[in-house]
C-alpha cells in the first residue's frame, strides 16, 4: 500500500518533502532509490491518476441503462436530471481531449448521447446538445462520425421546437459547430431548412438565441448560396432590425452580418440591402447613441463604433460622423485592422482541448454547507 495523509489519500506533502530532501531541485548530488522509496512513489501517482477512458465506459454504460434499472439502484425521477447532468458535465470534461472525443464513439458514448437530445427532461437535451458542441468542434472526425449517427436531425428538431429556450439555445450552438467548415453538415443543414430554422430564432425574444442565431447567420453570409438564400427569406431585413437592439451583443452581431452584406460588390449583390433608407436611419440612431457615451462605454463599445464606422463607408462611400469626432479610434487604442474587428469568429472558438492541465477548482457554494459534491451516481458490472 501506498504511504497515505492524514485524509487517507497520498501523501503529497510527504512527497514534497522527500523530493527536496534527495535534491529534486539540482541542488544535492542525485541517489539511489531503494526498491521501497520506488514502489511508495509509483503507488502515490497511480492514486492520483483517473482512468479517463475507463471512466468515459462507465458513464455510457449508465447512459444506455434502462430507468426501470435506474430507479432500483436509487435514482429517482425526481433528481434523474440534476444526476445526469452531473455525469453530462463530467463527460464533457473528458472530450475537450480531442483523442478522447474521438474515442467516445468506440467505446459506444456517442450514440445514447445523441439520444438524450430527445430525452423528455430539458435540461438533459440542453447538457447533451452542448457536450456533442465539445466533442464536434474543429473536429472534422467526430463531425462526420456524427453526422453518420444521424446527429444533425435531433439537433435541428430541439433547434426548431424545443419549448425551453435553453434547450433550442444550446442545440444552435452544436449545430454551429457541427456545420463549421464541414460540407456535408452544411448540406444537410440546408435540406433541413434550417435557414427557415435561423429566422425563427432571430425573431426570438430571448437575447441570447438571437445572438447564436446571429453567429451562425454571419458565419453562412461568407458562403454565396447560403447568402442568395438569406436574402430571399428576408434575412437581411432582420438584421437591420435588429442592428438597433437594447443588447449590445446583438447589435454587434447584426451589424457585423450587414458588413458581410455590404462587402459584397458582385452584381447579384445589388438588393442585398434592400431598405437603404431604414438602413441610414438605424445607423445614424447608433452614431448618436455612441455620440454620448461616456469614457467607460465607449471603451465597451469599441468594437460597435468601428462596425458602424466600416458598414457606412462601405455603404455611403464616405467615413461616418464618428471619425470626424475622433469616436472610430480613441486615444490610446490601436487602429483596427483590415477587415474590421471579427464579432462572430470568436464564439466559434473550441473549447480549451485539455485534460492533463489541472483545473481551477468549482467556487463554494455557501449554502451547500460543503464545497465537494458526490460523483455522479454510477451502476457496477
């Protein structure tokens, strides 16, 4: 048995000490180590090591348990989603590993994830949407090995009707990154009609659905027939609606789809702006709101002031108002660069792919009465 602490796990301080105390710093000559010293230390780091893909295994087989099962061994209907979301979290820990999310379809994860997004408790199709987010960004393995479990579908059901906000929320944000630079998930997302999908969302009252349906509407105008398709179905006229929403979020997303619009000199083009006259009036209400800002909001509002700036050029042929007043660029800030600053790419960011990078542990709650919750419930053999 390994030398344990007094909390019955290893001695780490033990461990410190005796590493200084035979010169792990470089500073004392190295020895020996007795075949005791050898076998405490590898006990001691076997302790503290997890076997991810041993622990990814448990959680689907749990995932494909049935709820008659489940209830015998203590999980209830009344804390089954507050559980699985536990283990959902867990698991998505796992996959920010890329080898890991690419692992999870081998060892038989990936299809009862796919199939808690048709799960009947909302919040295990909000967690199990944004776990397949995890697994599927940048990742153009796990994209096709999703979209071959016929993923996509699920998402964009959840996307389109969930009644939970959160739900249709966190489906979007899988869908992005499922679709990204990935031909056959942008294929099927036009077959699904998930342009007609995108301009539900954008007439949404939730802010924040507005803001994910916006992302991905920016990202869809870089592409020509996704863009033809747009303008068809009056997306464009949306975002000039929405360039004047309270939500600063918003506003920068739509004002960051006008740009994209703008830029677009080609003949077909043309009517890609349809009401220039609403147009101006939005941006000339945004000159004056960010007119009288004080210091603090400008510095928040800096990248609005350059998109308002860049889409008046583009559409006027001359700088806006806000150059004039010094407003683009303020004292102190670096001139932005060509082409103006990227409002979308950053929500398309992935997750920080890494498991061997200890993480910060989760705040206390003060009413927990203790900062450590239990593991997730998981069955034996």
């Amino acid at each position: 048995m390994a030398k344990e602490g007094a909390g019955g796990g290893p001695n780490w301080n033990g461990l410190l000490k005796w590493s200084l105390a035979h010169g792990s710093d470089g500073t004392n000559p190295p020895r020996a180590l007795s075949e005791e010293d050898r076998k405490w230390f590898m006990e001691a780091m076997q302790a503290n090591t997890v076997d991810v893909v041993g622990r990814m295994k448990e959680i689907a087989q749990v995932m494909k348990t049935p709820d008659d099962v489940l209830q015998s061994h203590g999980v209830t209907p009344e804390n089954i989603e507050g559980t699985f979301t536990d283990m959902l979290d867990e698991l998505q820990e796992h996959v920010e590993s890329i080898d890991m999310a690419n692992d999870l379809h081998s060892i038989g994860g990936l299809d009862p994830l796919l199939g808690y997004l048709k799960n009947s408790h909302a919040g295990i199709r909000a967690k199990a949407a944004e776990v397949v987010s995890t697994v599927v960004q940048n990742n153009p393995k796990s994209q096709q090995l999703v979209m071959e479990s016929n993923g996509l579908e699920p998402l964009l059901t959840n996307f389109r009707s969930d009644p939970s906000t959160t739900a249709r929320t966190k489906a979007l944000g899988a869908i992005s990154s499922l679709i990204r630079n990935n031909q056959s998930g942008l294929a099927a997302f036009r077959l699904g009609n998930g342009h007609a999908a995108l301009k539900d969302a954008l007439g949404s009252d939730d802010a924040r659905l507005q803001r994910k349906a916006l992302h991905l509407t920016q990202y869809l105008l870089n592409n020509k027939a996704d863009r033809n398709v747009a303008e068809k179905i009056g997306l464009p006229n949306q975002l000039i609606h929405l360039a004047s929403s309270d939500d600063s979020g918003v506003r920068e997303a739509a004002l960051g789809g006008l740009l994209e619009l703008a830029r677009d000199k080609t003949p077909a083009a043309r009517n890609a702006l349809p009401d220039q006259d609403k147009l101006k009036d939005v941006l000339k209400s945004r000159i004056e709101g960010i007119s009288a800002m004080d210091a603090d909001d400008l510095q928040a509002a800096r990248e609005e002031r350059q998109l308002v700036d860049s889409l008046w050029k583009e559409c006027y042929g001359e700088p806006s108002s806000l150059r004039e007043k010094g407003l683009v660029v303020l004292p102190g800030e670096d001139a932005p660069q060509q082409p103006p600053p990227d409002v979308v790419g950053k929500m398309f960011e992935p997750p920080l792919r890494v498991w061997a990078v200890p993480r910060p542990a989760p705040a206390e709650d003060p009413d927990s009465g203790s900062g450590k919750k239990d593991p997730p419930l998981l069955l034996g053999p």
